[in-house]
C-alpha cells in the first residue's frame, strides 16, 4: 500500500499562474522534488524526466499530463502535483493545452510499483469530475488537500 502523504508532500504541491514551457516546469518540480527528498539531484531528475519526454510525450489529454521516470538510489516513490491557471502546451495527443501535470519518480527497481501509480493517476486525472475539482483549488493548500482526498478516494 502506497503512502501518499509520503508519496507528495506538502511542499512539492502547487499552483502556478502559467508555465514558460514543459522543460521549465519539469526542471522546477525537479528541484521541489530535490529540495524535499535527500538523495535526490535535480539536475539527474531534469535529466530523467526530459529523457522519458523525449520518448513520447506525457501528456494524456483531457488538460492532463503525468511526467515520470524511475530514478537510481529511490526506495520510495516521489512526486509533485502542479495546477497551472494558463494551460501549456506539452504535445498532448488531442493538442489540448495541460493545466494539472503530476510529476512521478519511482525507484530504478520499481517497475511494478510505478506501472501501478502511473494506472491509479491516470484513471483518477481521466474523471472529469476529479479534474473540476483540482482546477477549481486556488491555493497550494487547497490543491494539496483536494489531490490527497482524491488519491485516497479513488480505487
């Protein structure tokens, strides 16, 4: 069983007003991510996240986007919950621009445990009513409250 609140801090859930650009946004939840994580460099975090975008794009449509990687050194998955007011462009399948991005890191050898959290938020972000919800939180308090009531809510 994941631990969520262990999963996404208090500190790596925010909304911004908008995004320069997917690289800038990335590289700025890298750095939350390694500024309350130790052990985590974000600079290797940028490196992985771009790498995987590279790849394919993580946007999933509907306004939503899930950038993830698995990173050396994690025995426990990380992210960061973002809401942006002005949408960004993130090369979504359905060229939406994304407002709600989650950002997941889990560890090198936790396939499973990333494949499962990448289904959980996927399927959680892909209900409209869920997606209303987080882009109707003005604060990162009210973001960090609505995406765990959520994360705990959701089979």
């Amino acid at each position: 069983m994941i631990d969520f609140h262990t999963l996404l801090g208090p500190d790596c859930t925010w909304v911004l007003p908008e995004a320069t650009s997917k690289k800038r946004l990335l590289e700025s939840a890298a750095e939350r991510i390694a500024a309350t994580h130790e052990g985590v460099d974000s600079r290797s975090l940028f490196d992985h996240l771009m790498a995987r975008e590279r790849l394919g794009s993580t946007g999933l449509g509907d306004g939503v986007a899930i950038p993830h990687c698995r990173l050396e050194g994690r025995t426990e998955p990380v992210g960061a919950m973002i809401k942006l007011d002005k949408g960004l462009e993130f090369d979504a399948p359905d060229g939406e621009p994304v407002t709600l991005v989650f950002v997941l890191v889990a560890p090198a050898e936790g396939h499973d445990v990333h494949l499962k959290l990448l289904a959980k938020l996927a399927a959680m972000l892909g209900q409209e009513a869920y997606r209303a919800e987080l882009r109707a939180c003005s604060t990162d308090k009210a973001l960090y409250s609505r995406i765990h009531s959520l994360l705990e809510a959701s089979p």
